[in-house]
C-alpha cells in the first residue's frame, strides 16, 4: 500500500507540473513572415554579417544577407545591437523520454532484451514534457533522444523543441541507431573479477553482437535479393528487428558506441573497422585526447561533454575542458552535447568551456550546430543560417556561451516561441512573492 501511495503521488505531481506549465504558458506562437534587420548574423557555415537581415517565411528561412528591401508584408523585429545564431543541437540526450528519472512510469528510454534495433524513441517522446520549454528557451532547438539498456538499444530520434506531438516535431524519426559495446578493462576497482574472467565475458558478448550483425546481413542480402529481381522468388519472413537494420548496414543511419576510457575508444574503432559500410559515431569519449589521433584516422565523429571530472587522478583537471579542442585539433569531427535531461539547457556552457581552453568560439559553435547536423545526416535542414533551411535559430544579446548573456527570442520551424518555461514561471512566482504575501 505504501508503494502504491507513492506511485499516485508521483503521478499527480507530474501531471499536475506539466498540466500547469502548459495551462501557464499564455503566450501563443506567432507564425507567417519575419524580418530580423539589423543583427550580426552568426551564420555557422558562411560566416558573420554585419548589419544583417534575415527573412522567415512560414518555416523556412527565405534571405540571409544585408542588401535587400523589407516588403510591408514581413512582420519586422529590430535586432539592432543583437545576435543571430542558428538553433542548437544537443546531439546525446534524454529529453522527451524521461520525466522524473525517480519514477518508472515517467521514464521510457529502456525496453528489455540486448537486441532492440527496431524500438523507436520516437514513438515514446512526450512533447509536453516540462523539460522542453525550459530547454527552448535557452536557445537549444534540438535534440538526439536517445534509449538505453541493451546491446542494441533502439533507434534515437532527432526532435525540434515545438510542436504537439511527436509526429509534428521530428526531424529525422531514425537519426542513430544506439549500441553499447562490453568493456575489455572491467568495471572498476569494484569489480573483482579475473582478467580471464573479464576476457572470457567480454568474447561472449562481442561474439553475440556479431552475430546478430551476421544474421542481419544475410536478411538484407536476402530482401536486396528479392528486391531487385522477385521473379521465381519466395520473399524472405519478415522480421522487425532485421528490417530495422537494413538502413544502418548500409549507412543510412549511424550507430553510436558510447567508449570513455582509451581502452574502451580503441576497442570500439578496431571493432568499427570491422564493419564496412556501416557508419560509426562516438559517444562520451572522455579520454579522447589520448587517442585523438586514431579516431582522426578511422573518420568517426564523436559526441562529447565538457562537465565532469578526470577518470584518472593524476590527470590535471583541465582535461575534460580540454578534451573537445584537441580532438578537433587532430582532425576529429566534435560535437559538444550534455549528455543529460533536464540540463540538455547546458548544452551552450558545456561548448562555453571547450571555447575558453583551447577549442576556440567558431569551432565550438560549429559543435553545437553544424557538427551534430551532419554527423546525424539533417545539415540539409537544420545547423546554419542558409537560404531554404528550417528556420530553426535565436537572438541573443551577446556570446551564448557567456552565462550573462540573454536568449531573446527563438524560432523553431519559423514558429515564434513563447519565452517562457516552467523556470521562467518560478521566476516570476517568487518574485511577486511579498506583494502576494501583503
């Protein structure tokens, strides 16, 4: 009975919190045609223009530039003084899937079973989840939700932060397909295992995945087969998770393979390297700057934080700021994420810190923007401030990656958000407190 107390507890507490941040949000967006004239327009992939206006129309961005006349029909916003950036992408969350990490009911990003490539965090996101106002308004636009648990979790979705239901704010419903590798060097100094024990494990669970891939191979052989040429042919049983593979073999979709220590990011790229055709992202990667050289080389991308302490003690404490500009340095594609729920909002401080040592302001812009966009194949739509991509972007009175500096406004798919969050809310509540209180 004391269980079950808590459980309706919690639920009342959740949907009480998330029926009062979307009762409370009073603003209603604006849509149509927008003029920003006068800003300094970071556009990522074409540099910086002074003086310049950008022209939204419905939920595309139609100009980008400073020589042009503003029709009467645009909805002007004076920008005079202000920055222009392109929305950010946290590309390792998860937002969407997680509300109250305390409660199971409220969290969906895990699913039993090792092989689960064919579960879509898509079809879990929550788009009225408290935690995305808080996220948008900060200036991130955009996430990988991603699951968990499992050798093969299941497939991440690339999400925008606006819309009413899953369907209205996906990007790319399939933008990677999220793998976790056993680790060769044990669990830690907790783990008391042998090194022959820990060998014989991590064999196994490298022979189970390999099979499943082995397995899947020859379906899509089977179905590429069939597909080319299904006369005299019997088809192939359909099966699911098979199925769900065939884009990720061909390296439509990419797999991510969270690896930390240097052990675990070179078991995972000699593994990739044994997989031809299939396109292999890093995540975590927390000592990369050991072996960033290697990960150059093998061409994967990487998904990386900046907020944590060194694994080693005699690492100086500057590494994890560190790590994002020397992967970069040596010619690894970075992008910065959080890595978290409900600080996804720290996306743009965890980049602020590779900037300040040694990353540069311009690279760590690109790893929160244009990075993550190509690495999860959507640059076509989203990352940089380009004529005829989705008007995904901010205004700001300053560097974003500075704590101090206010996110203005922000659009998604040239939607004009309401500026305000559960925390924007809280703000205001305890603000007004002693007037409340007289």
């Amino acid at each position: 009975m004391k269980k079950l107390n808590i459980f309706v507890i919690a639920i009342a507490l959740l949907f009480g919190l998330t029926a009062t941040t979307q009762a409370q949000i009073t603003e209603k967006p604006e849509y149509g045609k927008f003029a920003i004239t006068g800003a300094t327009i970071h556009t990522v992939t074409n540099g910086t223009i002074e003086n310049g206006v950008i022209l939204i129309e419905n939920d595309t961005i139609a100009y980008v530039g400073n020589n042009i006349r503003v029709t009467g029909d645009y909805k002007r916003i004076d920008a005079i003084g202000k920055h222009v950036y392109p929305g950010f992408i946290d590309g390792w969350s998860g937002l969407g899937l997680v509300e109250i990490s305390a409660v199971a009911v409220t969290v969906d990003d895990a699913e039993v079973g090792q092989f689960n490539p064919h579960m879509y965090a898509f079809t879990a996101f929550n788009p009225h989840s408290a935690s995305i106002p808080v996220t948008r308004v900060s200036g991130v636009t955009t996430v990988l939700a991603k699951p968990r648990s499992g050798s093969i979790s299941g497939k991440a979705a690339v999400m925008d932060l606006w819309g009413y239901s899953p369907d209205s704010m996906a990007v790319k419903k399939s933008g990677a397909l999220v793998m976790n590798l056993p680790s060769s060097s044990g669990g830690g100094w907790w783990d008391n295992r042998s090194d022959e024990e820990i060998k014989k494990q991590y064999d196994r669970q490298i022979k189970e995945i390999n099979d499943f891939i082995a397995k899947a191979s020859f379906y899509n052989e089977m179905m590429e087969a069939f597909e080319a040429d299904p006369a005299g042919k019997t088809r192939p049983d359909h099966d699911p998770r098979m199925e769900a593979m065939r884009e990720v073999l061909n390296g439509d979709v990419p797999v991510v393979i969270t690896a930390n220590d240097k052990v675990e990011i070179l078991d995972a790229i000699e593994w990739a390297e044994g997989h031809e055709g299939m396109n292999f992202i890093l995540a975590g990667v927390r000592e990369g700057w050991r072996v960033a050289e290697e990960i150059a080389e093998a061409e994967i991308g990487v998904l990386t934080t900046t907020l944590y302490t060194p694994s080693r003690d005699y690492d100086n404490y500057q590494r994890p700021y560190q790590n994002p500009g020397l992967m970069a340095e040596a010619g690894v594609k970075v992008a910065i994420v959080s890595d978290d729920t409900e600080n996804s909002r720290n996306t743009a401080f965890e980049a602020g810190y590779a900037a300040a040592y040694g990353m540069g302001t311009d690279e760590a812009l690109k790893a929160v923007t244009i990075n993550p966009a190509e690495l999860f194949g959507v640059a076509d739509k989203i990352g940089s401030l380009e004529e005829g991509k989705q008007a995904n972007l901010f205004i700001s009175d300053g560097d974003p990656f500075e704590p101090l500096t206010n996110i203005e406004q922000v659009f998604i798919k040239g939607y004009k958000i309401p500026m305000q969050s559960r925390h924007t809310q809280l703000f205001d509540e305890f603000l007004d407190r002693d007037a409340v209180n007289k």
